[in-house]
C-alpha cells in the first residue's frame, strides 16, 4: 500500500495497493469518500503494519461519519483505523 503524503486542501486520506508484478491497482482507500479532511498522520513515514498484515492508520482534521453520524462506518476521520487486505493480496 501506499501513502500520499501532503497537507493542501482540500484533501483527503488516502491509500493504494498494487499488484506486486504488474503494479496493476488492486486497492484504493480513502478515509473520507463523502467528507472532508481526512488526512492520515504519518508524517511522511511508512504506516505501522502487524504480523498478519493489517494496517493501523491514525485519521485526523475532518469529518465523521454521514451528516455527523458517528457510528456510520464511512468518512473516519479523527479515528485509528486498522485495515484488513483481502485475502488473495
């Protein structure tokens, strides 16, 4: 996976994995596909991983949420996101 790194509005968090032989995109993630300023903080750095492979991601700086529901699993900014790859990945 990798990580876009900058802090221009507007923008977003977002996240993409490729196919390790033809670089073909395999995964796009993005913190906050109907909000706003979901950036993933890392500072420039690589995300943090664990031994089966899923990403643990902090978001921050924007919205929650649809219409500021904060149990609605889209638009995660200000959370620690784990995220798991699909299996054949």
């Amino acid at each position: 996976m990798v990580l876009l790194h900058c802090d221009w509005g507007p923008y977003h968090g977002c996240g993409l994995g490729y196919d390790k032989t033809t670089l073909k995109t395999e995964i796009v993630y993005n913190s906050t596909p109907n909000g706003y300023f979901g950036g993933i903080w890392m500072s420039g750095a690589a995300p943090s991983v664990d031994e089966k492979w899923q990403y643990l991601l902090a978001v921050g700086n924007g919205s929650v949420g649809d219409n500021n529901n904060s149990f609605c699993p889209v638009n995660r900014s200000e959370s620690a996101l784990k995220l798991t790859l699909p299996e054949n990945t």
